[in-house]
C-alpha cells in the first residue's frame, strides 16, 4: 500500500485547514494510506473530520521528552491524545533554517518509536553534494545516525527528498528516485537484515505535482511521496491522491 502525506508547512489557519479537509473528503477515492500534517494549531480542530476515513494524521515535528521545562515545544504524548499516528523528523527545513543536527534527529526518532507515533525520517543531499559525487556517502550518514540506538526497524518511514527538488520545481527523475530509493534500502538491509529493510516503506519528495505523481508511483521501489507545496491546492491534492496506478 503506498502513502500520500501531505506537507503544509507554515500554511494555513484553522480555518483554512478546516475549508480543505471538508473540501477533500468526499474527493478521496484511494485505498492509499494519505497522511496529513498540518501546523499543530490545526491538529484538534481536523482530527474529528478524520475519524472514520483512511486520512491519518500527522505531525510536522516533535520534541523528544515527554513533558517538562520545554519552552514552545509539543511532546509525543500531547499529539498522541490528539490522534496523531505520523511524524515528520528531520525535514530539510528544520535541519537548515532551525538547525536541528543528526544528535537531535535521532533524539526524536527513538521518542516517537517509544511511544508508538511512526516517524518520517527525511533525508536527502544538496545539490552541491549531488554535484560532488557525495549524495550516497550523506544519506548513509543521514540514515545511521539518525536511527543510532533504535533496536528494531519497524513503523518507520523514510522519506528521501533531494534538498536541490524541493519547493524548485524541478523535481528528481523518476528513475534516479528510485535507484536512489534501492541505495537506501541497501543500507537498512546492512543495519538490519534483508527481511526488514525489505518492509520499511521508502518515499520520494520533491516537487511532486499532479501531472509527475504517476510516474513515480509507477515505480516499485517507490513506496509513496511527500507532498509539500501541491498538497495545499485541495483539487491538486485529490489528484495526486487519487492518480493511477
Ligand atoms: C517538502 O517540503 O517536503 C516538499 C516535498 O516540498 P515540495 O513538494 O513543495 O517540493
């Protein structure tokens, strides 16, 4: 089954979010699992709408103690009472703009798998990296470091979104996402075993539009896509969650 999980970033007010799921809702014709994370002040007030659907909800973020001196921080047992199932980790934004590193990454991986929320861990290189010849040597470092210390590799998601596609229009080609996607697995067949890697779902990021969606979904090691600024435009959203195959 693959997944559609909606990015909205800094985007929209309640109110807004509230107009686009009623909007989507009768929309949605897919067996996908569609996840969607909106900015948590809209969390409560979308979560009843859900019930009942195969939307899930997400998170963009989280904070890796459960409560405490913590300031503007949302731990996992705040989202966790309000429904949330899937957690955006390390997404490129938050590794550049607020400079969470590897350390913090992990941190808040391993606090999502205690306590049952399955993380998206993002990965991806920058272009120069790309440029360089680096991009696999960066994601294998991106990926162990971030899963340092997890005993078991399940409910996890790996979202790979080449920084140099995302919010540029210019997204990766299909056929590079998904060797890309196959470089990926390799390496958590090395950190634990064929059988599990095989079952860890690997996404593609990056530029996704109504138009490309298919032929990316097309590919079997292609397990999904994260959808950033197209996830905002219900129309295009219900395409994208729709589209064949
Ligand atoms: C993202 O931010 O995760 C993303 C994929 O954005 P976009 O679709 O806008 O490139």
């Amino acid at each position: 089954m693959k997944y559609i999980v909606a990015n909205w970033k800094m985007h929209k007010t309640q109110k807004q979010s509230l107009a686009f799921v009623k909007q989507i809702l009768p929309r949605i014709k897919t067996k996908r699992t569609i996840v969607l994370c909106p900015p948590y002040t809209d969390i409560c007030p979308i979560a009843p709408l859900l019930k009942k659907t195969n939307i899930r909800l997400g998170a963009q973020d989280v904070f890796y103690e459960t409560r405490g001196a913590f300031t503007g921080e949302i731990s996992p047992l705040m989202l966790k009472e309000l429904n949330v199932k899937y957690v955006l980790i390390g997404h490129s934004e938050r590794r550049s703009i607020l400079h969470e590193n590897n350390r913090l990454i992990n941190q808040k991986l391993r606090a999502c798998l205690k306590h049952s929320l399955t993380p998206i861990l993002c990965i991806g290189e920058t272009g120069l990296q790309r440029r360089l010849g680096q991009a696999s040597h960066v994601l294998r470092n991106q990926l162990l470091t971030a899963l340092k210390g997890t005993h078991k590799l399940k409910n996890i998601i790996i979202a790979y979104e080449p920084l140099w596609a995302i919010g540029s229009h210019t997204p990766d080609t299909p056929e590079n996402a998904e060797k890309t996607n196959e470089f990926i697995r390799s390496v958590l067949a090395k950190s634990s075993s064929a059988a599990t890697a095989k079952k860890i779902p690997i996404l593609y990021g990056g530029s996704v539009t109504p138009r490309n969606a298919p032929s990316f979904l097309k590919k079997a090691a292609i397990d999904g896509l994260l959808v950033g600024h197209e996830s905002l435009l219900p129309g295009h959203f219900v395409k994208i969650a729709n589209c064949a195959p």
